[in-house]
C-alpha cells in the first residue's frame, strides 16, 4: 500500500514507530495528484514546494521529540474557502483570482500549529453556492468512481481528493449540505459540527448563520481526530460557543447497545430512488442488530425546509459578497463615467451566473416591501423546523436519513435546470437551519458503482453520539475501505 493510500491515523503510526517520514508521504501525496489530477481537477493550487518544506520541517520536530500529536507531518489540503497566509485564496471566483491573504484563519492556524502538511487548495462551487463543483470559475471537479459523474459540492474537490488518495484528508464547509453531499457522492466521510462549535474566522463568508467548517476524511476516526483539533472557542469569532471540547477519539468504543435512533418518516418519501432507500434502511439494520434501538417519528416542518434555506442563505450571500466591489481588493474592472460602471463591471465579470442569480435573489427577499414577506417570514419557520428536531431527540439519541434523494447523476445534468439542483439539497439542510451537527458516511454504492451515504443526526454539541453510531457501523461493514480505479 502506497503511504498516499493511508488514513491520518495509519499514517501517524508509522510515522511515530520511524516507519516513514514525513517527507516520503508527502511526496507520495503529490505523485499521486501528478498521476491522476489531469483527469480529476480537485485542485486549485498545489504548492509543491511550500509542503515539501513543511514536511522536512515536521520530520526534524519528530526527531527532537517537540509537538508529537497525530496531526504532525501529516498531508492535507484545504477547500479554497480558507485565508491562508501569502497563499492565493479564490473561492474558485474570478474576482478573487489575485487575491493573497495577508494572515491565517483560525482553522487554518490550529492545523499549522500542529505540524499538518498544507498541500494545496481544492476546487469548489465559486463562493461554496452550489451542489456539483460545476459552478467553479475554472472548471468542474470530477468524481474518481466514474470521471463522467458530479462529485458533489461545493465543497467537491474535498472529497474527491481524499477519495482519489490525493490528500490524506481535507477540510471543507458546509452550508446547506457541503460537505456531507460530496463526501456521500465520493464515499468518504464528511462532518458537519454543530453551528459554533468550529470556528469561522478566516473562511470566506457566504451565509454567516449557517456557515460551518469540518472535516472530509477516508473514516470515522480521522474526522474525530481532525474534529478534536479545530473545534474550540475562538474570540475572534462572535458566533463561536465557549464549549469544552471531548475527547472524541475516546467514545470511539465499538458500542451502542441501547441506543435509540430515529428515523424521520419525511426523509423517506415516494421520490426517493430504491437505491438510497434500501441501502440507508439495511445500514439502520446493521445498527439493529448492533443492540440499537430504532423508532419512527416525524419532522413535519420539512416540506418547508428548501424554501426557508434559500430564502435565508441567499439573502445573506446578497450582504456578505457586497464588499467585492473593485475598490478595496480583488479584481477591479476599470470602466469609463461613473464609479457605478466600476461597480456593474467588476460584479459583472468576476461573480459567475449562479452567484449573480443568488445575489439578486437574496437582494430581492430583502428589499423594502419584501423583507416580512419572505425574509422574516422563513426565520420564523427555521424556528418551528428547530422545534422539530429538539422534540424528536427527546426521543431518540441520534436520527438516521439519506443524504441525496439520488446517487450522483452526470455531470452537465442539472446545471441549466437551478430549481432541480436546489431540491437535491433537501435531505442536508434542515441540519444547518437548526444548527445541529451532521455527518454522512458510506453505507452502499448504486447499480453503476456510485457511492451512497447515510446521513447521522444529533443535538448540538453532542458529535460524541454521531462519532459513536458512526463508528460502530463503519467497523462492521468495509463500504470505506474500498478505493475508486481511476481510468
């Protein structure tokens, strides 16, 4: 096995027992996107140089015995979302084609603190808006299961990396479903933790109140090793929740006996393809047979959950991306008359069609005359769809759903058809408007060989309990062992 192949934890084993250094995993991790790239696209920019430097750097502290943690040495990579000191950071935009972030953001920061191998940015839906990667400025990422199919998104060069062995694991962010869906279109595993619990200082905002980061790795117990890094307090950010952080690495345990798991009966509708349906329903079997107890319960605010999601992140994507004007930074259209032809130039060239859908949109909700009418109005209902959920886990620990009412389509299918590619997202982002944490891992792949994933559900603040119905399913079933041929 190729150390490229390896999870983090496999990987800092060997690296700890001087088995390999860090530098020859490193160097593995970037023949590996030579070798495969060219067909895949999940990076923006791979720093060859820089990483091989942190690498060699990793190695000498292991040597001296300073900051050994399961983190040092180890290769990722980062969704081009993340400031990244004197790196380019484009948001796959091209109105920040020549931006260079002048600092760290925190996540970033944490994993650099720990010794973490930056090997470059991955490819993304431009400003985290869209499901497929397609809404890239520089082109669309491509799944390694089949090159022809969507890896998902927006944070679809995430998981095709570390599907494709390219990174070792990745972080992404995930508004309404982001990382949960490419991780479940690429078979990998994809967390999203609970609203504050992670922080967001230093990510490119598209909808503050729903933003998250998290971590897309090759299993369960990478994300909670990732996870337990950078989670915690951060006063640079106002939405950050002072919560102790666990030792999630420790409820990894192998038991769930007694447990209670809800399944959703609005999660399972007629629309569903077969396939989904039955591979999530025999993965909530293997979990019976593992002593957990499931019961059937309602959601009944999730009919609503796609109209009050876009009516919410678009109206803040429309304030947070009012700052690319062409005045401050980024690119700048010169136009001749008013300083308003600057303005429609610069946003014209540099946003693509469905930032500027969403903008306008989001514009629109806000409005004078349309702010109660829709605005208002959806805040209202991502109340009633937070009760849901908090009446549901008076019953239950954790709730099991799909991810994508399909398994990854092809792409260039849905792109002309915005509406069709909005309601793929209806299983993933009741998550965000209740800001609970949300996970998907592999659980079957479809007849044409495409990945499937189940979806895991639990109150804020208890990723514990996902981590430990994750982690048991994943040890009984070899879904996440398995690799994509590449061709």
């Amino acid at each position: 096995m190729e150390l490229c192949e390896l999870t983090i934890h496999q990987l800092a084993e060997m690296l700890g027992r001087g088995e390999a250094s860090s530098e020859e995993a490193t160097r593995s991790v970037l023949d590996r996107i030579k070798e495969v790239e060219g067909k895949i696209h999940a990076y923006l920019l791979v720093n060859e140089e820089y990483a091989l430097a942190q690498a060699k750097e990793a190695d000498r502290l292991r040597k001296s015995g300073k900051n050994l943690n399961p983190l040092l040495g180890i290769p990722l990579a980062l969704k081009d979302i993340f400031i990244t000191k004197g790196v380019p950071t484009t948001c796959a935009s091209k109105i920040l084609r020549n931006f260079v972030p002048p600092f760290d953001g925190t996540a970033v920061a944490k994993l650099k603190e720990h010794g973490a191998v930056i090997v470059g940015k991955l490819n993304m839906d431009e400003f985290a808006m869209g499901s497929t990667t397609e809404g890239s400025a520089y082109g669309p990422t491509h799944n390694p299961w089949a090159l022809d199919y969507i890896p998902g998104g927006s944070s679809g060069g995430s998981a095709a990396a570390v599907a494709a062995d390219e990174c070792i694991a990745s972080l992404g962010t995930d508004t309404g479903g982001s990382i949960r869906q490419p991780a479940a279109c690429c078979g990998v595993a994809g967390l999203k933790p609970t609203y504050g619990r992670v922080s967001r200082f230093g990510i490119i905002a598209y909808a503050s109140s729903l933003d998250q980061v998290g971590p897309v790795t090759k299993d369960v117990r990478d994300s909670a090793i990732l996870l337990e890094v950078i989670a915690g307090f951060d006063p640079k950010d106002s939405t950050s929740v002072p919560e102790e952080v666990p030792k999630y690495t420790e409820v990894l345990t192998g038991e769930i006996k007694g447990l209670k798991i809800g399944l959703p009966g609005e999660y399972f509708i007629k629309g569903l393809d077969p396939e989904i349906d039955r591979a999530v329903k025999k993965a909530v079997k293997v979990l019976e047979g593992l002593g957990a107890e499931v019961i059937e319960l309602s959601l009944p605010h999730t009919e609503y959950c796609i109209a009050c999601y876009y009516i919410i992140a678009m109206a803040e994507a429309s304030s947070n991306l009012a700052r690319y004007d062409g005045v401050r930074y980024a690119l700048r259209v010169e136009q001749p008359g008013p300083l308003l032809n600057m303005y429609k130039a610069t946003r014209r060239q540099g946003f693509g069609a469905e930032v500027r859908r969403r903008i306008i949109l989001g514009t629109y909700t806000l409005s004078a005359g349309y702010y109660d009418a829709y605005y208002l109005k959806a805040q209202k209902v991502r109340t009633l769809i937070r009760k849901d959920f908090e009446q549901a886990f008076q019953k239950c620990d954790a709730l099991i759903t799909p991810v994508l009412p399909t398994p990854p389509y092809k792409l260039g299918t849905k792109i002309n058809d915005p509406l069709e590619m909005y309601l793929s997202d209806i299983f993933t982002v009741s998550c965000n408007l209740a800001g609970l944490p949300g996970m998907s891992v592999p659980c079957g792949f479809s007849q044409d060989g495409l990945p499937i994933g189940m979806q895991i559900l639990a109150k804020p603040f208890e990723e514990e309990k996902i981590f430990q119905v994750a982690y048991n399913y994943e040890q009984n079933t070899d879904w996440h062992k398995r690799k994509p041929e590449v061709k």
